[in-house]
C-alpha cells in the first residue's frame, strides 16, 4: 500500500469517526470539480462544508417531521382560504413565524367541524419542524389512551415525558369524542406541566371552553398565557401575553 493510499484510508476513517458522511462520499468528486475549476484550497473546502452542513440540516429536519408523527403534511399554502369566509388571514399568517413558540405560549383552534382548525395545527406543526422546533401530534383520545395505559403499567412518569420534551405539542380532536374524569385529569397533566416550559396547540371544538363541561377543567392552564384563533369571529384574540409581532 503507497504513502498516499494509506493517508485517504485513514482520512477517510477520520470522516467516518466525524460522521461527516457527506463529505466522505463527494471529496474526490468535489476535488475533481476544483481542479477543473480551479478553485483555491479554501474554496474546495468552503464547498466541502457547505455541502455537508446543508446535508445534515436537511436530515434533521427530515428526523424531526418523522418524530412528529403528522397524519399528513399540511402547509399554510395549502389552505382554501374562501372557506371559511370569517377568518383573518393576516393574524393567521402572523402565528406562522412562531414567536409564540419562543414565548412558550400556546394556541387554540376554535370552530365547528371542517373549516380548518386540523388544517392550520397541522401546518404549524410542519413549519415548527423547518425552523428547528421538535414537535408532536396526537390526538386528544390517543394520549389519553396512552397515559391510562402507562398509568395501568406503573410507567406513568415515562410517558408524560413524551409529552413534556417537545419544544410544540399539537393535541387535535379535543371533544370529538367524550372523555371521563380519568381522562380529563391525565390530560391535565399534561398541560399543567407544559406551562410556560413549551407551547401546544389544542383544536377542540365551539363551545368546548364554555364553563360547565368536564373538558373546559384540562384547557384552564391554556388561557392563561393564549391566542385564540376563532373561525366565527373577525379577529383572533389574545389572554394574558403580547401581540403577535
């Protein structure tokens, strides 16, 4: 084995042990085009890292939408804006730069059925995702079916913390379906510890944060610190925290 030989083998275990995979893969057909392009010995490299870090930027927010666990990928630009007709398109677009998220505050989704609300948390989600947020989706019934069932197995604590990690925890489907005591206390739980440590997104349905339904007790913690995103009324509207910039 020549001098030369030796040294790529041994550089090329060096990438291997940097997981600088991308480089590993491309340096001789990048140093091909430098040669031929007559790049510097700084321009190579410059491409080199670009090139790598580029890569891995992409494979990470690739890992972060597959932890999600979407139903499907949802974007802003996707949206039908003609339906519904009462909703205001500025403040809407306004909560997709996320400085809520950086304020660990939250958002809620309230309407009837079909006008968009899984839509829009979904799409958020998706752009939390882009910008370097991890993030979960569920729905309301699969995580309390989830926390009852660690509960039941004396793993309680380890679940909640699948719920507690992300920077953005989506909750759709809340009051679809009706949820017990049980329910509404694990959910609770949730939230309770989620506050002002990261944000959620809850789409329950109109009239679910009326006093008197059992449901309105897990969504208390949430008002505190909340924009809500109404398809019935003009404007969203703000509890307790700074317009959205």
């Amino acid at each position: 084995m020549s001098r030369i030989t030796s040294n790529l083998s041994e550089f090329d275990q060096q990438l291997k042990y940097l997981k600088l995979r991308f480089i590993s893969e491309n340096y001789e057909l990048i140093a091909k085009q430098a040669a031929e392009k007559q790049w510097t010995h700084v321009q190579y490299l410059t491409e080199l890292i670009l090139a790598q870090t580029h890569q891995r930027r992409d494979s990470a927010i690739e890992r972060r939408i597959y932890q999600a666990r979407f139903q499907q990928i949802k974007t802003l630009e996707q949206f039908d804006w003609s339906w519904p007709k009462k909703i205001n398109q500025q403040q809407v677009r306004n909560l997709f730069r996320l400085k809520w998220i950086e304020d660990k505050s939250n958002v809620i989704f309230l309407s009837s059925v079909g006008l968009g609300k899984t839509h829009f948390a979904t799409a958020l989600g998706y752009e939390a995702c882009l910008k370097g947020y991890s993030v979960l989706f569920t729905t309301a019934v699969e995580a309390i079916n989830n926390l009852a069932s660690a509960r039941s197995a004396g793993r309680l604590k380890q679940e909640l913390n699948k719920y507690l990690k992300p920077d953005l925890v989506v909750c759709d489907e809340l009051g679809y379906l009706p949820i017990d005591k049980t329910g509404v206390d694990l959910l609770f739980q949730v939230i309770s510890h989620r506050y002002e440590k990261g944000s959620l997104i809850v789409s329950p349905l109109t009239g679910l944060l009326k006093t008197g339904r059992k449901s309105s007790i897990t969504t208390a913690p949430l008002l505190l610190r909340c924009w809500i995103v109404s398809f019935t009324t003009p404007k969203p509207r703000l509890l307790r925290g700074t317009a959205i910039e």
